[in-house]
C-alpha cells in the first residue's frame, strides 16, 4: 500500500528509487473502524494521515454544544489537526472516521527527519501546505461571496464523491447551513432533473 504514496509523491517531486523507499518507510499502514477518533481536543495530534481507501472528518464543538465541519479527507487526501501537529501542542479538533478507513501515517518526528535529509521532502511537504492553504483560502471567500445554494452546488460539482459519502448533517455544517436548508436544496435540485 505504500505504493500509493510514491505515486503520489511522484506527482509533485521526482523520486529515485533510494528516496522511494526512504519514504515509503517513514510511513506506516493503519487501519481505523468506522466512528474511531484518530485525534481528539487537549491531546497532541503526533501524526499526519494520508487516505488510502475511507473516509475521514474532522470538527470542533463550541461550548454551547454545536459541531461545525472544517474538513473531510477521502480517498488520496490528507488529514489532520494541523495547528497541533505543526506546533505539537494540544488538539482542538476531533477527526474521526465516518467509514471503515485505511491511512498511511507518518509521525512528526519521521517527517521532520524527512525534510532535513533531503530538500526534495521538504520541497514535497512544502507544495502539500501550499495546496492546502490555497483550499482553505477558496473555502474562506465562498463562504464570504456565495449563497448557501451555490455553495453546495459548487461544491456537489467539485467533489460528487464527497457529497454521496458524507452524512448530510457533516455536509450542511461543512458548509454552513442547517441540515433542513440542504435538504430543500436537494430537493429543489432533484424536482428541477424530473
């Protein structure tokens, strides 16, 4: 299975063999049931996961009680609490697995040894935040610019996968609208194919 992440790696940086395996090793295969938290508020997130086949969600809960999506990872995404994992302090988010999910994970340690022994790592890991930071920051002025409908259409556009995956209540909060508001949405979409 490490196989998938040399692929993937050799998507955005050009690997030898040698540094194939160097990576490959650094990663382990985990396997996470269905409902598990592989991340929870006040403990340190240690590692950073890489999807294999699953589905993963992470979200934070106010004080009042309310659970608000930040993100999904699927199939060849990544995932973590990446504000604990890059600083080692305390989690605020929980990420658990909303189907039956293999990962590759690799611990901050292991990543951190990656990057100093060769710069084509750091340059793997630097491209991997980056494309990060460029979705958070289309996710930040959607919600800013569009209407809740075109938010979910855009989004059912983008990532079909996801919306056929996710719970709806995961769905609407990721994209912030109650679950009855994407429900009237759906099914205006579908009244609109019949």
């Amino acid at each position: 299975m490490t196989s998938k992440i040399i692929e993937y790696a050799n998507n955005l940086i050009k690997l030898t063999d040698e540094e194939a395996e160097q990576l490959s090793n650094a990663f382990k295969e985990v396997n996470i049931k269905k409902r598990q938290f592989i991340v929870q508020p006040n403990f340190t997130a240690k590692n950073r996961y890489y999807v294999l086949k699953g589905t993963l969600m992470a979200y934070v809960v106010t004080d009042e009680g309310h659970n608000h999506t930040i993100t999904f990872a699927i199939d060849d995404w990544w995932i973590t609490d990446y504000n604990s994992y890059i600083f080692q302090q305390p989690a605020t988010m929980f990420i658990v697995a909303l189907e039956n999910t293999t990962v590759l994970q690799i611990d901050h340690e292991k990543e951190h040894d990656l990057k100093k022994s060769n710069h084509k790592f750091e340059t793997f890991f630097r491209i991997m935040a980056e494309r990060g930071l460029a979705s958070h920051q289309r996710r930040i002025i959607s919600n800013l610019t569009q209407s809740a409908e075109e938010r979910y259409e855009n989004y059912a556009r983008k990532y079909p996968q996801i919306v056929q995956r996710v719970p709806q209540y995961a769905l609407a909060s990721y994209l912030g609208m109650t679950t009855e508001f994407l429900s009237r949405i759906r099914n205006k979409r579908v009244a609109k194919k019949s």
